[in-house]
C-alpha cells in the first residue's frame, strides 16, 4: 500500500480563503491566487510513489467542487479547529504512513514529499518547519494509533505551533525536514519566491 499525502484544501472563495492575504492584497485576488496555486501544487505533487489525497472544505462543496480534479480521492475535513481536522486525518486513514500538508506552500517539490516519507522509515513523525514557528508538512507513521493527546492546547497560526504540536508527541521519535514559507499575507509571498 502507497503511503498517503494529504493536502488540506478549502474552495477558493473570496472572503473565505486567505483572510489574511486578502486583507493586504484584496479578498478577490488572494481567492485567485489560492485557487491557481493549489491547481499549480496539486499538478506537481501527483506522483506514483504516493496516494495524493484531499481534505476538503466546506465538506459538502468540496466532495462535489468542480474546480480539484475529479481523479483525486476527496474527504470532508469535518469539524473543529486545524488540529481536530488533521487527527481526523491522520484516524481515518487506512493504515500506512500519510503526510498532511497545506495548499498555500509554493515552494514544495516532490522531492520534499520524499524526504518526508523516508524519514517516517526510522522516526515516527516528520515535520516540515516554517520559518514562523509553524510547519508545513506534518506526518505520522502510524504503526499504532496516534496519541490520545495529539495536537491538544496547540497555539495555532502562532510562533509556538510546532513547538506544541511536538509536545503532544511525547516519547515518539520525531524528524525535521526542509524549512519551506507558506503564504499568510503578501510579505509572505515576496518571501516564497526567494530560493
């Protein structure tokens, strides 16, 4: 069985999508720039060694959404806060090692998707760091069940993401891959195409 990566991804309204990037640079073009950076991401990251896989919301509108490719399997994200959404995520899947990732991290390569699978191969969770104290990337290998208390008291969209996220993974052995900007507001994206 393939290993899973799992890109959580929203339907790319104005006004619903990028709040904070639409705030600088206007509701209607962020909606853009999500929608066609995401059609950009998804292209680049189907690839034979993994099951790619989307997390949609809204669950209903995005089950039936048009605009991802019909190909690729969806699920509902469902309730909660990032962190309920993602242990769904990580619960629900069949068994194997998965990855989640955002749709807003225009840096992201097959090859970092690699390294993160690889590294499931002798520690039990992967983390991509952002240069904000948040992440990117997060993965399980899931040879139990995750922790009763994975992603609890989490301070998201916080300098302390990570840092608590790794705190709710006590005794397991955790890796850290490449350090990639996701896009929050417009500094953001000047900083992302930067090598």
């Amino acid at each position: 069985m393939n290993p899973q990566l799992v890109v959580m991804i929203k339907e790319p309204r104005p006004g619903r999508v990028k709040t904070r990037l639409g705030r600088d640079i206007g509701m209607i073009r962020a909606a853009w720039w999500f929608r066609h950076q995401t059609a950009r991401l998804l292209r680049r990251l189907q690839d034979p060694h993994w099951d790619l896989v989307l997390a949609v919301s809204p669950d209903h509108e995005g089950l039936s959404s048009r605009i991802w490719p019909a190909h690729l399997e969806r699920m509902p994200q469902g309730a909660g806060d990032l962190g309920d959404r993602m242990a769904r995520v990580f619960r629900s899947r069949p068994p194997g090692p998965v990855c989640i990732i955002g749709a807003d991290i225009p840096g992201i390569t097959p090859a970092h998707i690699a390294r993160a699978f690889r590294a499931l191969g002798n520690h039990d969770a992967v983390f991509g760091p952002a240069p904000d104290g948040g992440y990117w990337l997060v993965g399980l290998k899931r040879v139990a069940p995750p922790p009763a208390t994975l992603f609890q008291d989490v301070r998201w969209s916080s300098e302390h993401a990570l840092a608590d996220t790794i705190a709710t993974l006590p005794g397991l052995r955790i890796a850290r891959i490449d350090t990639l900007h996701d896009v929050d507001c417009a500094a953001d994206l000047i900083a992302a195409r930067q090598p």
